[in-house]
C-alpha cells in the first residue's frame, strides 16, 4: 500500500468518525460491493437448492456461516480503491480463490463468531500476516477501536435482522384481505412449507450482500485510522508534499531570467544598506541585565498589579434534585408482562383444548427458560474471560510457563547483540560523539540498553514494537512487577524513557541532544549496567 496514494485525507480520527468514514466510501462502492459479495453467495446457495431440497434451514445456515469467505472480495476491491489502483468487478470475481487461501479454516472455526471480524480481516488479508505475528498485530491494534469494531458488528446484526422482519410484513401487507382470512398460518409457523424457507433464505441472501459493504468497509477503516494512529500516515503525507514544494520552488528559481535575477540582487543590496544604517538613540534603552530587572520589578509593584475588587451578590446555597420516576407506560407494560405469563401456567387443560390442540404455554415458557440460560451462561463466560487474569492471580493459578522465545538480533535496525558491543561503552560513545558522529554515538548507547534489557530482564521486543513501546513495557513492568520476572527500578525505567525520547529527537528530527545531556546519559547507563558486564 503506497501511502501517498491514499485517496482520503490522512488525519488522526476517532472510532466513530473511521465508520462514519466507511460508510460514505460504502455508498460510493455500494453497487461493485454488493455484486462481488452476492455472485458467488448466490451460486452457492443455488447449488444447495439443486443437492439438498429438503434441507433449506441448513443451507441458509451454512451460507451464513461462509460470510468471512465473501467478505474478503469486497475487502480485496476497496481496498485497491482506497489506495488509487480500483479493480473492474470482474477482475476481482476472477481472484476469488486469491484472497481466501491464507487461513480460511481458521476464520470458518476459531474466529468464525469474533465481534471484530471485519476490524481484523485485513491483518490476514491485506498484510499476509498470521501465527504469531498475526497475534502480536492483533495485540497492537486492539488496544483501541476493538470496542467500536465490536459494536458496529451488533449494530449491523441486527439491522440484518429488522429488515428480514420488515419486508416480510411488507409482503403480508399486500396480501387482499379477502385472501389473508383464508391463509393457514400455522403450518406456514412451523416450517412446513419448503418454498416459504427457500425464499426466506433468497431474501435474507440479499438483505446480508446489501448490508456488507458498509459492515466490511467500515471495520477496513477503522484499521486504517489504527494504523494511521500508530504509524504516522498524516505526518509521512505532510513531509511530502513540503518536499515536493520544496522542489517545485526550487526548479521554478532556476527557470528565472537572469536579468530578473540581477534586479532582485539589486533590490536586496538596497534594503540591506537601509537596514544596516544604525537605529536612533533611545534614552529609555536598557543596557545591562540587571538594569532591565530592575525596571521589570518597579512595574510589577505598580498600582496595575495590586488592585483588589470585592464582588457581591446572590447565588443559590442548595439545589433541589428531581428525582427522575420510571415512566407510567414502562410501569404498565411490566405488569401486563407479569399477568400475561401468569396466565399462562394458569389456564387448565379444558381452556386450552379448547383453543387449540397445540399447547403455546408450556412451550413459550420453555423457551424463554432457555434464552435465560443462554443469557447467564453467556453472560458468566463473557465476565470470566474479560476478568480472566484478575481471577486467576486471585486464586493463586499460573499458566504453564512458555517457550522461550529467542532474542532479536536486530531491532530498529540496531545490532543488539551483546557480541556486538565494545568493552567500555560509555568511552567509545564519547569518543564518537567527539569525533562528530553524533548518531552513531547515540545510537550506540542505545542498542547497549536494549541487548542489557533483552539479556539481563528477559524482555522480548518484538520486530512490530516502535521505540515508544518497547518504552513503556518497561514502565509497565516497574508499575506491575511479575515473581518470576526481574523487576525494573524507577531509576532505570526514567534513564530508558529519557534515552529514548533523545534517541528519537536524534534519529527522525534530527536534533542532536547537548553534549552534557550525552554525558549524564552515560554516566546512568554506567550505573545502571556498569556492575553487570
């Protein structure tokens, strides 16, 4: 993906502003969206149709169940869109198989049900990531926008849900009267009737492709927003468009006339002579430092600095609280609620012979019995693993230590190796710095700190941490010291963000650090790793 060639505006936004974002770009694609993810459900559910007659519930279910499949064409195409290379809808029906090699079980088992769905397919697809490094990414991004991802997932959901409703009372409303008193309802209730099933299945297949695109191009905004969060898309775009203004001037400047450069030179020689004649003397100019003190302090003990003004008034000493009540139509229908399920295990056998021989009591409570036990279950699962390590540190249980990952070599393109370093490295960083290789020097004393925290304090920094990060595990590992873990000082952990906040200054702004902030430097590294080597 080439940055420069984003077709929106790169700027920080909130949650909300990236789906508001998604769903504008979902209007402008809708209709390229919508074929891509309908052709292929639609040919599925056809042969299912042609191979299983008799089975529509379950067809529709596995249609439904492939949605990650067919999401990741419309993903495939605005991405490309997004980025200023758009695809034809028939380019992109021609690399279905394409997008839907790298963990399709995974996402058909495992992340099948996951709330952020839409928030992380384009870590699979779009970064080719997966296995470990697909965890650490997920890790990264999910610590914002993951909430947002998970209720624009139920916010659709049920959208999904209220339209099927709504055109199926649509198309009962148009039924004549005088046809509707004649319909039998219940076998039509109770699935009896297979063609009623396959053209629900057809109706909720277009109602789930009419609302994909804004689910997919919304949850693919949200991670653009993240990564312009974390990588500083806004920032890249604005250094280049300063350097390529820098050059356009700069070619416009060689295009000039000499003779227009002649009388420019002419004109500055002028204002410079104007300029450098010797202003008028000031009786009131200050001479010396102490001077002007002075003069500062007898115009703070002026009567300008001290006056005092007394204001007085009246204002409210105790501010009655309305007490909000439950509104009387909430309070009506909790009682109709509580009658209407009273009469039902209430009625006696001759009542409900006599209504109809199918007993809606018994059957009604059993599934309301059990949505309540979906709900608890539910509920108690979702509490536990939010919960999940509070719980388990309360109770004293520790997972099975993990494999030992083995250090980087590399991180930032900085050798961390501890072979890598010289023997005294406080004095070949001053020698460096001396010399005037200022980034080498710095440079040095800061991949000294990384191997000493790899090697002495069994920290891992992964090849997807930024300089930032890898600074604050190492506050968070002195705000929440682990047993089995090394723990980290306040002192080390103020000398690594100092370090690297100087590291940073250096390496991407260039702004070299003073000298005496080097040497402070060094003398903290020396007390901190000097006694360990």
């Amino acid at each position: 993906m080439q940055v420069k060639n984003l077709a929106v505006r790169a700027r920080l936004r909130s949650p909300w502003e990236s789906i508001d974002l998604g769903i504008a770009l979902a209007r402008r694609y809708w209709w390229q969206l919508f074929i891509v993810w309908l052709l292929p459900a639609a040919t599925l559910l056809t042969l299912c149709y042609w191979l299983f007659p008799e089975s529509p519930m379950l067809s529709g279910l596995f249609i439904w169940w492939l949605k990650p499949v067919f999401d990741r064409l419309p993903l495939f195409m605005i991405s490309r869109a997004l980025f200023g290379s758009p695809v034809s809808v028939g380019t992109a029906l021609r690399h279905f198989f394409s997008p839907n090699r790298r963990d399709w079980f995974l996402w058909l088992t495992l992340r099948r049900l996951s709330p952020t769905r839409s928030f992380d397919m384009p870590i699979t697809v779009l970064e080719q990531s997966g296995g470990k490094a697909r965890s650490s990414r997920i890790g990264v991004l999910h610590r914002k926008h993951s909430g947002a991802a998970t209720w624009l997932t139920l916010t659709l959901y049920h959208i999904e849900i209220f339209l099927l409703a709504a055109l199926s009372m649509l198309a009962f409303l148009f039924i004549p009267e005088q046809y509707a008193e004649g319909i039998e309802w219940m076998p039509l209730l109770q699935g009896d009737t297979l063609w009623l099933e396959w053209l629900y299945n057809a109706l909720y297949l277009l109602i789930m492709a009419a609302v994909a695109p804004f689910y997919i191009v919304s949850g693919f905004c949200l991670y653009i927003g993240r990564r312009i969060e974390l990588e500083g898309w806004d920032i890249e775009i604005q250094f280049r468009d300063f350097l390529e203004r820098q050059q356009r001037e700069r070619r416009a400047r060689r295009r000039e006339t000499p003779g227009t450069a002649s009388l420019i030179l002419l004109c500055s020689l002028a204002l410079g002579t104007m300029l450098s004649a010797p202003p008028p003397a000031n009786a009131e100019t200050v001479d010396t430092p102490q001077q002007g003190q002075e003069r500062i302090d007898e115009i703070l003990a002026g009567e300008d600095f001290h006056q005092m003004k007394e204001i007085s008034g009246w204002r409210k000493k105790e501010v009655d609280e309305v007490k909000e009540k439950f509104p009387q139509w909430l309070i009506d229908f909790i009682e109709w609620l509580i009658d209407f399920i009273e009469w039902l295990f209430e009625r006696s056998p001759e009542d409900t012979e006599s209504d109809s021989d199918f007993e809606w009591g018994p059957e009604i409570a059993k599934i309301l019995e059990l949505l309540f036990w979906l709900g608890l279950i539910g509920g108690l699962g979702y509490f536990g693993w939010k919960h999940r390590e509070a719980i388990l540190n309360s109770l004293q249980w520790h997972s099975s230590p993990k494999e030992q990952q083995a250090p980087p070599e590399t991180l930032f393109g900085l050798d961390v190796r501890q072979s890598s370093l010289p023997a005294d490295v406080c004095a070949e960083v001053m020698r460096l710095w001396a010399s005037g290789d200022k980034r080498a020097s710095l440079g040095l004393l800061y991949r000294a700190t990384l191997s000493h925290l790899i090697e002495d304090f069994a920290f891992y920094f992964g090849d997807h941490l930024t300089e930032g990060e890898c600074a604050q595990l190492v506050r968070a590992r002195q705000l929440e010291t682990e047993e089995e873990l090394r723990p980290v000082s306040p002192t080390l952990s103020h000398f690594v963000q100092e370090l690297t906040a100087n590291w940073q200054q250096l390496a991407y702004a260039h702004r070299p650090p003073a000298e005496a902030q080097v040497s402070t430097l060094c003398s903290q590294w020396q007390e901190e790793f000097g006694n360990d080597r």
